[in-house]
C-alpha cells in the first residue's frame, strides 16, 4: 500500500514538473487592472510583447478597471491557478488593504512572481497655469485653496503624493478622483483641473509634446529620461519619495515550477536591452527579482504603506 502512494505521488510530481515545463501551451492573459494609457498599462503591454517573443506563445493583456486595481486583481486572485491568467500588480496592492473595505480578496490570494519596474510620479499642471516651479505653484494654490488635484483613483501613488503635497506644501487641495491614469491625463490635457500627479511612464510623453509642464518628480533623485525635471525634495519639500512599482502575479495556487519559469522569463525580458531602454525612455526603473525576492519585498511595502496610512489619516473618500 506504502508503495503505491510513494508511487502515485511520485508520479504526480513527474506530471506536475512536465506540465510545468511545457507551459504555457496556449496563449495566456496578462491583466492590466488600469485604463488604457495609464501606467500599468503600459508597462504590462511593453512585459507581455517581451513574453510573446521570448516564449513562443502569446501573451494577451486586457484591462480590467475598476476600483483603484481591485477589479482586475481580484479577477487574477479568484482565477483558475495555471498560469494562464496573470497580474500585473502594483504598489496599490500593498496601500488598498489598509483603507478599503470589501476588496472581494486578499493579498493572499496572489502569488508574488517577479518585480518589472518601478516609476515616481511627476507634478504637472496645465499650460495656462502661471507656474513654473514648486515655490510659484505652491504660491499659487495657498492663494486659491480649494484648487482641484485629479487622481487616477483612491490607494495609488498619485493619490498619496496629493495627500503629502497638501502636508508637507502646507496647501488645501480638492481631489477629483478620476477612473485611471489616462483619464486623469486627459482631464489635464483638457484643462478640466489644472494640477495633478501622474506617473512618469505616462506623463513624460505629454510632458516632452508640450502639452503639459513637469513641475517635480517625487523620487529622491532625478530620472535618467528626464534629468533636467528637479526632484520636489530639492525644492524645498525635504524626505519627499513616492515611487510606483509593478511586478507580476498569480493565483495563489499555481504550480510552483510554473511561477519560477515565469519569473526566470519576466528577469529575463526586464534584462533585455531593448526593454530596458524602452522603460528608461519612458520614466522607469527596469527591475526583476525572483519569487522569494519579490514575496519578501511585498510585504515589507505591505507594512511600509499601513503604517503611513495611518500617520496620515488616508481614507477613501
């Protein structure tokens, strides 16, 4: 009897190991949980062409908005765990659990696969508005209090840069909360608010068309794609850092051998020159780690973003 068990299992970890191996044998779904033209998008879109290539077989995004991340998150969390349907999470991840309630999942359910990129945001205001720098914006908004900030949503970077502005700047910001970052670009562009944060991958374009004007990027240091845009911190808003991160995940029960191919993959494809370049272009910090590195790295974030959270007193409004 002993025999047969060591047997079966033993067979089941063949099988399991040769599924693995074979993977993926269809194409796979790679979720963007944002609107088209906001960051996650399109870092997961520029991820998944890598695959595509690297792989053999193609890796399809789909955006899934809806409740800053939490739609498409909770769709990859509840999904079948075959590798076939993925996330490209983010920072909001580790910051949603800590001020909303009935996300539909839990941080759990995901399993962490690798780091792909990381991207501060960048203050910019509309063309019309009469500032150039932090000291004249800042003169500006404490002159009209109340002045609205779109943000793509509650729980994302934007929307936490808002909020230190407002404490660390010593304005009264309005925050229009809009669905997604290209929304939020839009509203800009269109001058339906006059200031807003957005994350470098999406804004930079905008910024470089001239139709929009950087203020400040919200790193600790300068980005390579755009180095003459100063840091808030050197324009007098000293410990100012928030930067986005996104990295892949999957349901929480899929094969381990799946999760470390896919990881090895997504390393892979982030070391690429090409890639690298184009997310350097765009504002972004290439990155890559393995399942245990990046496992490690969402929690610490996981309680980094509680504890500030709650010594700002961020709610979803």
């Amino acid at each position: 009897m002993k025999l047969r068990l060591l047997v079966a299992a033993c067979a089941t970890l063949i099988a399991t190991g040769a599924n693995a191996q074979a993977w993926p044998t269809r194409p796979a779904t790679l979720i963007a949980p944002s609107s088209p033209g906001s960051t996650p998008d399109t870092v997961t879109r520029l991820l998944a062409q890598k695959l595509t290539e690297q792989m053999g077989q193609q890796f399809v995004v789909v955006s899934r908005v809806g409740a800053s991340g939490n739609v498409g998150s909770e769709s990859v969390a509840k999904a079948a765990p075959d590798g076939y349907t993925l996330l490209m999470g983010s920072i909001a991840n580790t910051l949603n659990p800590h001020f909303m309630k009935g996300l539909g999942f839990t941080l759990d359910e995901l399993a962490p696969v690798s780091s792909v990129a990381a991207a501060p945001d960048i203050l910019a205001v509309h063309p019309s508005v009469p500032a150039n720098n932090l000291k004249e914006l800042l003169e500006l908004l404490k002159a009209k209090p109340g002045t609205s900030a779109a943000i793509p949503g509650f729980g994302s970077t934007p929307h936490l840069s808002t909020v230190l502005l407002q404490s660390t700047g010593g304005v009264q910001l309005t925050i229009v909360p809009y669905q997604g970052g290209g929304p939020v670009l839009q509203g800009l562009i269109g001058n339906q608010v006059p200031v807003a944060f957005s994350t470098s991958v999406s804004i930079i374009p905008r910024l470089r068309a001239g139709q929009l004007r950087g203020i400040g990027v919200t790193s600790a240091k300068r980005i390579t794609s755009m180095p003459e845009l100063p840091t808030l911190a050197e324009q007098g808003l000293a410990g100012f850092d928030v930067s986005a991160w996104f990295g892949v995940f999957a349901p929480a029960k899929t094969p381990k051998a799946i999760i470390d191919r896919l990881s090895e993959e997504t390393r892979k494809a982030t070391g690429s020159a090409d890639l690298k370049k184009r997310l350097v272009d765009l504002g972004a910090e290439p990155l890559g780690s393995t399942p245990e590195e990046f496992s490690a790295f969402v929690k610490a974030e996981y309680a980094k973003w509680g504890r500030v959270v709650k010594e700002a007193g961020i709610k979803a409004e």
